[in-house]
C-alpha cells in the first residue's frame, strides 16, 4: 500500500464542493478542510506508486477550483491505532 498526503489550495468559494468531489475519487481515503496555508488535506491510499499517478495527475489535478497543490509520499506510517490493531491479532 502506498500513501501521498496532498496538500491543496482552492478557490474559496469552491471548497465545500471541491472537497466532496476529491472525497468521491478511488483511491482518496480521506479529505480534510483545514487551516494555515493550505485549504484541504487528501489521503491517498492506492496499491503502487503507478496508481498515484492515476488519481492526482490524471483525475485530481483536473478540478476545477483547485489552485496548487503539493504532494507528500510516505515512506513508512507510525499508528498508535495501527499498532494496537495489531497487537490484538497477536502480531509482533
């Protein structure tokens, strides 16, 4: 599984309607309206590096509203719940 953390500046007044369309995209895990310099936060959550291509570059980026964005691949996740998770499996 790979991970990308997108950060996106939006017409303001497009923001409610933006978000609703990134949170409907295959592939977006979760979308968050925040505050400072960006307006909108992405989870992207996709099977390879090829398929980030899919949804930011060929689906995402296509919004209208959509002002910039900056794109954060993860190389590893630290979960509190994740590791939890997998202690109630009996996972080490």
């Amino acid at each position: 599984m790979v991970t990308a953390i997108v950060l996106i500046k939006a017409e303001t007044n497009r923001i409610p309607d933006l978000a609703d369309k990134i949170a409907d995209m295959a592939g977006v895990s979760e979308v968050f309206s925040v505050a400072g310099r960006y307006d909108l936060v992405a989870i992207v959550r996709v099977a390879k590096n090829e398929d980030l291509a899919d949804v930011i570059s060929d689906k995402m980026r296509l919004q209208k509203g959509i002002v910039e964005t900056e794109t954060m691949i993860a190389f590893r996740a630290f979960s509190r719940q994740e590791l939890e998770a997998g202690f109630e499996l009996g996972l080490d």
